[in-house]
C-alpha cells in the first residue's frame, strides 16, 4: 500500500530562474543519481506542478519509506547535495517554513468520497 504526500515550495519570483528551473527538471537534465535516491528511499512516483513561482509536489511512498532516513542518506550523497545546492539557487523558503526546510508537507484538508 502506498501513502500519498503533498508538499510546497516558492521559487524565486524571476521568469530567467523559472525557466531553468524548468529545464533542470526535464527528465534528461536531472541527476541519475538523484532519481536513483528517490527510488531507493521507497518514493515509487513524484511529480512537480508549477503555478506562477509556487511548486507543488506529489510524492507516492510506500510502507519502507522514513523520510528521516532519507535526510540522512541525502546529506551522504554527494550527487545528491550537488543537485540541492544547485535548487536551492532557484528556490525561495516559505513565509512559515521551519529553519532549513524547503519543501513544506502540505496538510489534507479535504477528500471526495
């Protein structure tokens, strides 16, 4: 069974920053090893949606997935803090984000059933 985990962040409010963030993002230009420690984490789909510089991200985990263990297998990655340092050129903290975090879980506030 999988979980389902919705998160935001901003991107600097700068169209030239937008756009390469974009082109980072196509499916050539990303890290491989990168989308290896997705993969690895338990993350069996991610997807990012864009509107104006607000992303909105997707994740689809499965039961082995510890988003502590992540961070931490994250920080010992080089590739990995490579392709964070990189982003975070592109990226903007959100107003009530905690110290350090980019990526802000979203909470469910509605479900159709």
């Amino acid at each position: 069974m999988t979980k389902r985990i919705c998160l935001a962040c901003d991107l600097k409010d700068d169209p030239k920053l937008i756009d390469s963030y974009i082109r980072w993002h196509q499916t050539e230009n990303v890290f491989p090893e990168v989308t290896q420690s997705i993969r690895d984490a338990g993350i069996e789909d991610m997807q990012i949606f864009l509107t104006g510089n607000r992303l909105f991200m997707i994740i689809e985990v499965n039961a082995h997935f510890n988003a502590h263990q992540k961070a931490i297998s994250d920080a010992n990655n080089p590739k990995v803090q490579e392709w964070e340092n990189l982003m975070s050129t592109f990226q903007q903290y959100l107003p009530w984000a905690k110290a350090g975090e980019k990526w802000v879980e979203m909470k469910n506030i509605f479900h159709l059933t």
